[in-house]
C-alpha cells in the first residue's frame, strides 16, 4: 500500500538546513499495522505527514497504491487525502466551535456525500465509538477519553483505507489508552491498514511491526507478530 | 455545506463579542451613513430627470445675467435653428382672495404656452396648455388647491389676485416634484405679467433683463448650432437699432447645468445644489465605509491564529483551499448581512434627524423603489467581498501542518500588511480630525466676524403701497415709541438683493456698481463709520441723487480725489470704510449708496434693547394705522445668519460623520492592539522575567506606534492641506491653515492610539509573567 524510496524531507530556514528524514525506506503492506518509534525531533511525525500526503518530501519516490505521488499539487493531495486516510492527533484536534456529531459529519461534508447517508454514518460510527450519547455536546464538555473516541470516530467515519495515528494514546490515562489501542486493533483486523507513532513501547507492541527512527534515518524494524495477507 | 458554515459563522459571532461588536457596529454605521448620503446624491443628480424632454431643455442666459427682456422672444422663435419651444416665464409670490380668506402662493410662474412643450406637468383636470393662452386663468398644484378650497372642486371657481384681478381657476396639476430646480405652486399666463405689472410697453421694453427664459431644442441637436446663428443675428439686430450697443453674447445652459450651478453675485429664482458638498459628503460616507472595512479585514487576519486549528484540522479531513475561502467568505456575508439589517434600522431611526439638518424630505422606501433594493442587494456581496476576500485567502493558505504542530503562526504572518493597514487608518483619522478642526475654525470665524455695520438691533419690513404713501409720517410715528432709536428707509439692506448699476464717472469712464438708495439716515443705522466727507444732508438740495461710495469703489475706480468726482453729474459727498454687505463667500466689491428715496420701499428700525418681539409688536402697531394689510416685521441678524445655514449645516454634517469614522477608527485600533498586546504575551512574560519594568514594556510598544503614526501624519497632512485649502478658497474672508491645526489632529489621534494602547499594555506588563509562559 505504502511504498517509499530514498525518501528525504528538508527543511530550509534562511540560515539552517534541517534534515528530517534522510533516505527513509518504508513499505507498509495493505491491513498491516506498524508502529514507529523513535527520540523527540528523529522525523516520525514528519514521516507521518509525508505519508499523509501533509506534506511533499524534498527528495525521493513515495508510492501511495502503486501511484507516484511525491510531485503532487496540494490539491491533488487533498482529493487523494480525503477518501484515502483518516487522521488520529495526540491533541484529539476537535473544532471547539463544533459539536460531536458535527465533528464525526465534517470529512463526510468535503466528500460531498448526501445529507441522509451522512447521518446514518455518522450515527453508526457514534454507535460504534460509545459516544452516541454525547453527540449534541461540545468537545470541552468531554473527557479526553471521549474526546479521542471522537477523533476515531471521525478518522475512521469515511471508511479510509489507512488511519496515521501521531502519538494517540499520549494526552490519556492507561486505561483510556488501551481502550484506544483496542479500537485500533479491532479497525486493523477488519481490515484498515494503520501506522502509529508512540514513545510507549507497551502501546506499539499492538502493532505487527515497530520502525525505529534516528536522526531521520530507520535503524531497526522489528516484526513483533506474524502478519499474513 | 453551508449550514455547517453558517453554524460555524454564528458560533464565533457569539464566542468573541468584542470583536463582533467592532466588526458589526462600523459596518453598520458605515453601511447606514453610505445608505442616507446615497440617497441624497442620488436626489440631488436625479434633479428635474423627471422631464421628459430633459436632453433637450435649456435656459437663455448673457454672461451677466440669467434673465432676458420680453422682446427677445420673437427674435428667439426666428432665428433659432432647430427650436421646438421657447416660454418666457416670471416668478412671483402673490395674494389672493377666496370666500374672504386671503391665501398666498408663493411659487407663481407666469408662463408661456411653451412652458407645457418644455417641462412635464401632469394635468388632473381642467385645463392645461390652453389656460396659458390667455390671460385671467391660473392653473394650481393639488397641494395649494387643497389649500385654498379643501375638499371642494377648485376648477372654475373665481379668486381676487393681488387685490384687483379675477382670475378663474382653470386646472389642477399633480404637485410638482421636488427634485426640481423649479418650484411651482401654481402657473398663469405670461399675458398676466402685462397686465400686472401696467407696463404698456411691456413687450417693447428692452431695459426690463427680468424673465427666465426656457427652450426646448430638438432631438440631438447641438447647441452651439443654435446659438452661434443666433448671436448673429440678435447683434445685427441690435446694431440696427442703436448703434453704440456694445455687442451681447448669449449663451444656453443645460438643466442640467442649471441646479449645480449658483453664481451668488446674480439671481435666479431656482432652488441650487451644492457639487461640492455632494463630494465632500459623498467623500465622509465612503470614508467612513472604508474604515469599517479596514476594521474587518485588520481584526480577522490579526484574530486569524484564534482560527488557524480550526482550519488545520478542516484540511486534515479533506477541505481544499476553496472549501475555505467559501466558508471564510460565508461568515463575511452573514456578519455584512446583519450589519445591512442594522444599517437599515439605524438609517430609519436617523432619516429625520438627516434629513432636517440638510432641508431635505428623503425617504428610505424600500418595498416601491426597485431601485433601493436593488441597489441594497447589489451592495451587500460587494461589501461582503471586500471585508472577507483578503482574510479569506490569507487564513486558507495557513500550513496545515504547523498549525497542527502548533508552530508559533500567532499573526506573525501578515504583519507587514496589517502595519500598511493601520497606517492607512491613522491617514483618514488624521486627515478628518484636521478637516473637522478647519471646517469648524472657518464657520465659527465666520459667524462672529465683525461685518463692519451693526446687524444686531436692526428690524426690517417691506411697505406696502398705502404704508408708502405715507412714509414720512410711519418714520414719524415709529420714532415716537421710545425702543426704537432710529429708522432709515432704504431700498435693500446687507444681505438683501442689491442691485448693480452701470454709471459714468465725470472722467468719463464706464463703472459697474452695486447701489443701495436711501434716505439720510441709513449710514447712521446701520453704524457705518465715514471715512471721508460727510452723510447726505436733507437740507441740501444739490445733496438729491449724491451718493456715497465704499472704499473699494475708490480703490478699483482708482478715484484719488473722490469727493472731486461726479457719477452720471450727480456728486460724491462722501466715503465710508468698507463693510461687508453681501456674504463672506465674497470679497468686497464696490458699492454706493444714493440719496434717493423713490424707490425705496424698506424700512429699517434700529431698536434699543434686546426684546425683539415686543419691538416687532410695536412696529406692527403703528403700521396698522396706515394700513389693514399685516406687515412681516423681519430681523436682519436672522437673515444674514441664515446666509450662512448651507454652510453651518455642512460643517455639521461634516462633523458627525467625522466624528462617527473617528469612534469607528479607534474601536478598530482597539481591537488591533488588544491582538497585538495579546500576540506578545509571551515576550512580556520573557522580558518580565529577566526583569524588564512594565513602563518600559509599555515604551517597547509605543516606539513602534510612534514610527507609524508619524509616517501616517506627514501623509494626512499633505493630503488634508491639499484638499481644505481648495475649500477654503470658496470664502473671500477665511482662515489661514495655521501650523497648530496639523499639531493638533496628530496630537488627537496619538492621544487616542497611545491611551488604548498604553492601557492595554500596561495591563499586560503587570500580569503575572507565568501565566503568560505556561501556555506555552
């Protein structure tokens, strides 16, 4: 599903070059479930983003479904974003502004589905999460465990192929964390690929397969379970 | 889609009330300033468009006068090419009587047949055209009609004019509309004027220059085609009759020249606009709609990092750029479209109050004016647009991925153009503080402005032809009564109409001049101080015909010796020092008053004291003694003040709306700074704590508020001095633009800029520094 080659981001300010990933190699397999590891500034969330079409790497080959996508416009990104990948934040990244339900609808409104599939999605998705009850509140009026079943449930509310999860589990408590991690879990065998950055070695040993990245570079790859297609 | 950006719109209205009270209040009031003033602009350019044959409409005029002699019109009818119509006309206010209640009409025209070929007026029954055929008919407005007879039929009923005339009442036309540079009350034939006027010569009387007189040229016909043929042959006439007639050229105004145009040396009886009142006005209302713009686009770029997870998050899950700017451009038509609802509820409140400080009937009707909505619908994307484009297309193009990284984006983008835009709001405020300061320094100049005569105790009526008769024995009487200290009769004082005269000096040379005739003691009254020479003494018989001139009579005429000369043989008896006898718009031109009383048909009273209406009262009295008809006792200092309405009423408009882009200006600059001091919490915070004291944390802030203030200043300064000195120049009497007044309107505006911004600053530089670190 993922494929990347001699992959390298750098960013330039007028006086330093930085360079986040350096020739990075990644192939993630369609229904795998990868963990990537690493310090603080060694290029996950970076890798993340490339691979979020977030982002276009300075250098390199990324294969998104066997296509070529390093050289895409934003907005070809976005098309290809949008029905493809579903996002999960440390921060939960919910807007204030709107209520649960309108949160989970939001990526179903820039996919221009009809109202009435919207809503029977959304409420099943709500259903799924165990936050239906909640649908008419504001993200404030949560917890953070809620909160991140909601970001879940918007991530995964468009069927996405892929979810990127950056550091999910960071701003929750143990037990909403492997809550969390159930989610994941129980998403990847029905079938959705997902790739999680995390500094907790417990969290990442839910996944197939752990990269480890240094300095922009991968060091290691553990294969952690046996994983067929 | 749009609901949700409507929700979204709404919810950040409520969540951030300061900034939406800001946004919404300019609009509003700029919207609704923009709304009254368009309707004034557009009444004053829509004037007499109600003519149908509008094009082609055109008054006769000489380059002196706006009024030609009966006898030119059989020449006009011949000799002019391609005319369709032509109507000598003649305004008068006149008396009359019905079933014993005397009425006056004031706005008579006395026309031509030709008058209903040339304007459009809409008959409602009797007659129309034909009642201008002959003589002792008269056609009345609804209005006056309704006035007269109330509810009855006033076709065919009979009413006494000025005493002495039969007329018959033979039509009724609809009101005539009020965007007209005509007013009519009612309208009679010319033959009228003869007959009135006992002129036997009336059409034969070529020193008569007295009727407005209007023509109606074909469809597309130039002019200059006309008139040119025209001269011609009217010269050749001339020449024919009198061979020393020095050579007239006449000319063709445009109605639509006509209303615009006031030449206050000469006399129409047309009511004018103001072109440059309409600009100035026009000039505040954008002015003032601009600030508010500026206010909205400053606020929501500088606000725009409140927003930028919000749109980080909207691009994670899938917005394009365009969703964005379709959902940032949303909330600038919801917030331009309650602001419309308020501009429309503010402009109903504040019409009336408009509308009586410009002596206007304006209306806001917007469900029979196609045009008013229209307009109202055309207006409110355009502003929606303008306030919400830029921030639109700056706030979609944020990087998603510091916004969710959380990267300091606090504002710091756009800063460049935010500073452009304060400067460019600090250049109006300054420029309309300094306009306010200049327009209120000349009208209050002008109002105490020593006028050179006494104006305040002086009463005035016009006689009436028994009151006349008997003229010395009212002077008489009047002088009996022991509040009335003086009386004169004169035929105009200051202020009034004055005639202007064309005379020989004994040297011979020709001297145009304005004349007053009078009696002995009109110098007296009105205070003038004699510079030369002495006042007409009554019992002087070669004193009959002298005459007095002003100063700058002998300057222009470069009279020497003046009491040596001669006018027409008559002999100079004295000089008085010059005094302003028509506006302050004019420079002081050269005047004499005659010792001649015949046609002096004003009586001036100088009254002691200040109770005028008991001094009225008793002028009144004793007028009633020789005469039934009521006298109309008028007080000069109220005429000469309301010379000067139109200009108090501008300054007055002018300054409200100053003063409202003023306040709407600063709550901009409020909202700028509160952002600004807000984007540099950190940095306080960081500055405190490595022990930075808040007075110098506020100096941080102002040296930079003082770099753009004084770019702004220079900038406004040149722009206010280039404008205003171009208005002033519309007074002969003015003031100079001293250099106090630039001071002052920077001074004003760095008062208002360095009083939020040191408040807000201050506030900042005494909290606690951790509190500004931890968000961090």
């Amino acid at each position: 599903m993922i494929k990347t080659n001699n992959l390298t981001k750098i960013y330039r300010t007028d006086e330093v070059e930085t360079v986040a990933l350096n020739n990075v190699n990644v192939e993630v397999t369609k229904g795998e479930f990868v963990a990537v590891m690493g310090p603080s500034g060694c290029g996950k969330s970076t890798l993340l983003n490339v691979i979020g079409l977030l982002d276009n790497p300075t250098n390199g080959e990324f294969y998104f479904n066997t296509q070529e996508v390093s050289k895409y416009t934003e907005r070809m990104r976005t098309n290809l974003r949008k029905s493809n990948i579903g996002f999960i934040f440390q921060s939960f990244n919910l807007i204030d502004e709107l209520t649960v339900y309108e949160n989970v609808e939001l990526p179903l409104l820039y996919i221009k589905m009809s109202s009435a599939e919207r809503k029977k999605r959304v409420n099943e998705i709500l259903d799924r999460m165990k936050i239906a009850h909640r649908a008419k509140h504001f993200p404030q009026q949560l917890s953070g465990g809620q909160q991140q079943r909601v970001a879940v449930a918007r991530a995964v509310v468009t069927t996405p192929k892929l979810i990127l999860a950056d550091e999910p589990t960071v701003n929750l408590d143990s037990a909403n964390g492997e809550e969390l991690m159930d989610m994941l879990t129980q998403l990847n065998e029905e079938g959705t690929t997902i790739m999680m950055v995390t500094h907790s070695p417990t969290f990442a040993e839910y996944a197939h397969r752990t990269i480890q990245l240094f300095d922009g570079h991968i060091v290691t790859e553990n294969i952690k379970k046996e994983f067929h297609l | 889609m749009f609901k949700n950006y409507l929700k979204i719109a709404l919810r950040n209205l409520k969540k951030s009330k300061f900034f939406s009270f800001i946004n919404i209040m300019g609009l509003s009031v700029g919207i609704a300033v923009s709304i009254m003033v368009s309707l004034y602009v557009v009444g004053e350019l829509t004037v007499d468009k109600f003519n149908l044959h509008y094009d082609n409409i055109y008054r006769i005029e000489t380059g002196q006068w706006f009024h030609v002699p009966a006898p030119l019109i059989p020449i006009i009818r011949t000799e002019m090419p391609g005319l369709e119509a032509a109507a000598l006309t003649d305004r008068q206010s006149i008396k009359i009587n019905f079933d014993n209640n005397d009425h006056t009409i004031r706005n008579t025209i006395f026309a031509e047949p030709d008058f209903f070929d040339i304007f459009t007026i809409n008959i409602i029954s009797g007659e129309g055209k034909s009642a201008l055929e002959e003589p002792y008919k008269i056609l009345l407005s609804e209005r006056e009609a309704k006035k007269i007879f109330g509810d009855e039929n006033a076709v065919g009923k009979q009413i006494t004019v000025d005493k002495e005339y039969a007329f018959t009442v033979a039509g009724i036309f609809s009101d005539f509309p009020e965007n007209s540079h005509l007013s009519l009350d009612a309208l009679s034939s010319f033959k009228n004027r003869k007959i009135m006027t006992k002129q036997e010569d009336f059409y034969e009387n070529w020193s008569n220059w007295n009727y407005q007189t209007y023509i109606r040229l074909s469809d597309g016909k130039n002019p200059n085609e006309v008139i040119d043929p025209f001269n011609i042959a009217f010269n050749d006439f001339v020449a024919s009759m009198d061979e020393d007639r020095s050579e007239i050229v006449f000319n063709l105004r445009h109605l639509k020249d006509i209303y615009f145009f006031k030449d206050l040396n000469k006399n129409d009886y047309c009511k004018h606009g103001n072109m440059q009142y309409l600009l100035l006005f026009s000039m505040s209302a954008i002015l003032t709609l601009i600030i508010a713009i500026i206010n909205f686009i400053n606020l929501s770029t500088a606000r725009s990092s409140l927003r930028a997870k919000e749109i980080g998050i909207r691009k994670v899950n899938g917005a394009e750029k365009s969703d964005l700017i379709k959902q940032f451009m949303g909330e600038s038509v919801v917030i331009s479209a309650i602001s419309f609802i308020f501009a429309l509820i503010l402009t109903e409140l504040f019409l009336p109050q408009f509308n009586e400080i410009i002596d206007k009937e304006l209306v806001l009707d917007l469900f029979s004016s196609p045009s008013t909505i229209l307009s109202l619908i055309a207006g409110m994307p355009i502003i929606a647009v303008l306030t919400g484009l830029y921030p639109a297309f700056f706030m979609s193009s944020f990087n998603t991925i510091f916004i969710l990284k959380r990267e300091n984006i606090r504002g710091k983008r756009g800063l460049r153009s935010r500073r452009f835009l304060m400067v460019f709001q600090f250049i109006i405020t300054i420029s309309l503080i300094l306009g306010t300061l200049i327009i209120y320094s000349q009208m209050k100049y002008m109002v105490n402005k020593n006028l050179g005569y006494d104006k305040e105790h002086i009463l005035y009526f016009w006689m009436n032809s028994d009151l006349k008769e008997h003229n010395e024995s009212l002077k008489q009487k009047l002088l009996e009564n022991t509040e009335i200290k003086e009386v004169s009769i004169v035929h105009s004082l200051p202020g009034n109409f004055i005639m202007e005269w064309g005379r020989n000096l004994g040297s011979g040379t020709h001297v145009t001049f304005f004349s007053v005739p009078c009696d002995e003691d009109c110098i007296k009254l009105l205070n003038l101080e004699i510079v030369e020479g002495r006042n007409f003494d009554p019992d002087l018989e070669s004193d009959k015909n002298a005459f007095i001139l002003n100063e700058a009579f002998a300057k222009k005429f470069d009279l020497r010796n003046p009491l040596t000369e001669s006018i027409d043989g008559n002999k100079i008896v004295g000089i008085v020092k010059d005094f302003t006898f028509q506006s302050l718009h004019h420079s002081i031109k050269p005047m004499a008053f005659t010792y001649f009383s015949d046609w002096s048909w004003l009586v001036s009273i100088k009254v002691m004291g200040n109770d005028i209406e008991n001094a009225k009262e008793i002028i009144k009295n004793c007028c009633n003694e020789f005469s039934d008809e009521k006298v109309r006792v008028r007080f000069l200092k109220e005429d000469i003040e309301a010379k000067y309405a139109n200009d108090k009423r501008f300054s007055l408009i002018f300054t409200i709306f100053s003063m409202l882009a003023i306040i709407i200006s600063s709550l901009g600059l409020l909202g700028l700074i509160s952002f600004e001091v807000n984007r540099r919490t950190k940095e306080i915070g960081i500055r405190k704590v490595l022990g930075a004291t808040p007075l110098e944390i506020i100096n941080l802030f102002n040296k930079e508020l003082f770099i753009l203030l004084g770019i702004s200043s220079v900038i406004a300064w040149i722009l206010g001095y280039y404008l205003l000195s171009g208005w002033l120049q519309n007074f002969a009497f003015r003031i100079q633009i001293g250099v106090w007044y630039f001071v002052l309107s920077g001074f004003i505006t760095a008062f208002i800029a360095l009083f939020t911004f040191s408040f807000l600053a201050y506030k900042a530089a005494n909290s606690n520094p951790v509190d500004a670190l931890k968000y961090e």
